[in-house]
C-alpha cells in the first residue's frame, strides 16, 4: 500500500514536467517540424515539442502532488493483421515482446523521477473493431491471453492490459453486443465522421487507415478488384474510427486523471500524446502489422515480405516464429558501411535526450517494398453511405479507482 506525502506545488509541478520531457522523447510527431514551409494544421513547430510538455504536465502533476503513480492510457495492441504478407501469424510474436519490453523500461524511467512510479494500461482496442478490420473474435481472445503472459513476465511490472471484455457496463452482452452498447452509448454518428474529413479533420489518421484496411484485404484469397477493394476500405475505415474514438472517450471517463497516449501522431497542445514503440521501416508501421527484424543486433520493425525480401531468416521459439535476423553483406552493410539506408522511426530524440532503456534511435536497412502501392485517398471520398448509428444518451461511465 502506498503512504500519501503530498508534495508541495513546486515541486510537483517541477517533477511533473520532467516526466513529461521523459515522455516527449519518444513523441510521434505529427508532420516534420524542421522543414521548410508553413507548418501544417496542428503541427508542432518542433519535437520534442514545449507545448506539448506543458499540455501533459498540466495532468500528470495533480498525480505527483498527491505522491499516487502516474495513469499512462494507450489503446494499442488490437490483434494481429489478417494479412500474412505483414505478419507471422495471429499470436504475439517478438514484435510485441520487444514494443511492451520498451514500454516496461519507459514506466521504470518514471519511478527514478517519481518513486511512486507509472502504471501504463493498454487498453486493447481488438474486440472494439475485430468485425470492421477482419480478426475473428477468437483470434482477438488468443491475442490477449497471450499478451496478457508476456506482461506478467516483465521485469519491471509497470504494465497492465484492460480490455473491452473486463467493462462491467457490458457484462453478459457477447462480443457483437458490447461493440453494439459501446457503439449506442459513446460513439458519434458516422455522417459526422464523414463531415469532419471532408473538412480537414483525422485525414492522416483517415488515410492510414484506409491504407490498412486495403494491406489487410489485398491477400491472395481476395478474387475482387483493386477498386472494390478500395471502396471497401474507406467505408470500413469510418467505422473504425468511430470506435476508436467511442473507446477512447469511454476509457478517458473510466480513468480520470490519465494520461493519453496514442500510436498515432496528434496534433499539437492537445489531450492525447502520440508517441512511438520502437523505431521502423514505415512511420505508421506497429508491432500487430509487421515483424521485428534483428539487424545488427538491434530490432526494426518491417513487413514480413520486406523480410522475407531482404532473405532475412526466421528464428521460432518454441515452436512458433518469432522474427527474423538479418544476415550475410546485407547485415554487414548496416553494422559497418554509409551505404545504408537510416530509417528513422519519425523523429530521433532531441540531442542529449536519455532515450528509457532499450529504447533504440536510428536503424539502417534497406527498404524493399512488400507489398503493391496503395492508390492515394482523396480527401473528400465518395463512399457507399454506411448505415448512420444512432447516439444514445451517453450513459454514466463508473470511474476506476486507484
């Protein structure tokens, strides 16, 4: 049990600010702050960013004051792509491991600045969405559990995993029928979703979607045409969206005082904080939409086929794959010549910045593309109408207590 010592506001809100420049040196930054040009709409002006810090300062320090840890929200880790160009199959692989290893160290960084430390709680937002991205339920039921192992035996017992299935509000329902209640009761419809693109807003996070959801489908099952396919992916795209944004609202009422991450670069100043997992071939790339990659011994994320591409091998533990290594001129190319590529996961850490522990910066491979280009998505798509859900009363959300 933790004993109270408030601490006083200056010290609080100094201590407050340092674990938000911790955290700022892993920010996903939206845009490329440092380039010449107007700054985009809710672009940082640079990364990591002061305003930003302040933002999060501002909720982390009601946590320090009252000497309790610090509340760190991330919805991620849904359940692995169906698409097997991307992935090694529907289970947790070395990927995650590495991507929760690095979360793990970022929560003990916290305890050295804040000894009552941070409990990072991702929020898998898997059984939110399985029907709209194509993950049946079981495979998303597998995922946790074997997640849910992997986070037990980390070493520094910073993480823990909440799922839609441990939401007493949605007790009993099945799967189709919390989504449906989730849906009802905190989502917005989706002809505003389709209004706020068409006007600017989420079109990043609209397009990667897309993009997503077009990779997942374009498998050699699928006998339907590219522009099907297409079509297909932009309407399933809003509904994903719709829940994600239901289950972060939900999540921000369960968990007052918490602190927001994201997987996805948020504009700037704002509530979320979106912020990397490891470093990667592709700045939208995560652990469930591609495999780690030891080259050099250091890990990178990349789609399967850009591994198998590169002649990488693949390495199982028991029994399972695991991830690839990266061998022979290739491998000795990153560890010792200019020639290689550097791929930087979006953003390296500001200079003199003390990455967590197991925090890698910069990785150099070689990109091979793996799969065929996704044509753009223009910014006012015509889409079928999806059916419109009707927004219920939002219905009191019972807060998590410490």
């Amino acid at each position: 049990m933790l004993t109270s010592h408030a601490l006083p506001a200056s010290s609080a809100r100094e201590r407050a600010h340092e674990i938000a420049r911790l955290l700022l040196e892993h920010q996903r930054g939206h845009g490329r702050p440092g380039r010449p040009g107007p700054l985009g709409p809710g672009q940082c002006r640079e990364l990591p960013c002061t305003r930003c810090r302040d933002t999060q300062a501002e909720v982390i320090e009601p946590s320090v004051r009252a000497d309790r840890p610090v509340r760190l929200l991330l919805p991620a880790f849904p359940g692995k792509s169906p698409n097997r160009a991307k992935v090694l199959g529907t289970l947790p692989d070395m990927a995650e491991e590495h991507a929760l290893g690095f979360l793990d160290s970022l929560g003990a960084s916290v305890r050295r600045i804040h000894p009552p430390g941070a409990e990072i709680v991702i929020c898998s937002d898997g059984r939110v969405f399985s029907d709209a991205v194509g993950i049946p339920d079981d495979d998303i039921t597998a995922y946790h559990r074997e997640l849910g192992t992997m986070i037990e035996s980390l070493p520094h017992g910073t993480v823990s995993l909440f799922t839609l299935d441990q939401v007493p509000e949605f007790a009993g329902l099945g799967h189709g029928g919390m989504r449906t209640a989730l849906t009802e009761r905190h989502a917005v419809p989706l002809e505003l979703l389709r209004s706020r693109v068409r006007q600017g807003e989420d079109v990043p996070l609209y397009r990667a979607i897309t993009r997503f959801l077009f990779e997942d489908g374009n498998t050699p099952e699928y006998k339907g045409s590219r522009a099907a396919l297409q079509r297909d992916a932009r309407a399933r795209a809003y509904v994903v969206i719709q829940r994600s944004k239901a289950w972060g609202d939900f999540l921000a009422r369960y968990f007052p005082g918490s602190v927001r991450l994201s997987i996805h670069p948020q504009p700037c100043a704002t509530a979320k904080l979106g912020i990397q997992l490891g470093p990667s071939t592709g700045s939208w790339l995560t652990p469930w939409h591609g495999v780690a990659v030891d080259v050099g011994g250091r890990l990178v994320l990349m789609k399967r086929a850009e591994a198998e591409g590169l002649g990488c091998d693949l390495v199982e533990r028991e029994g399972r794959p695991s991830h690839f290594v990266l061998r022979g001129p290739l491998r000795s190319a990153h560890e010792g010549s200019a020639r290689s590529l550097a791929v930087h996961a979006n953003t390296t850490a500001a200079p003199g910045s003390s990455a967590a522990p197991g925090a890698s910066a910069v990785l150099a491979v070689p990109e091979t593309p793996a799969v065929p280009e996704t044509p753009a998505v223009p910014e006012t798509p015509a889409v079928p109408e999806a059916p419109v859900v009707p927004v219920a009363p939002v219905a009191p959300v019972a807060p998590k207590e410490w």
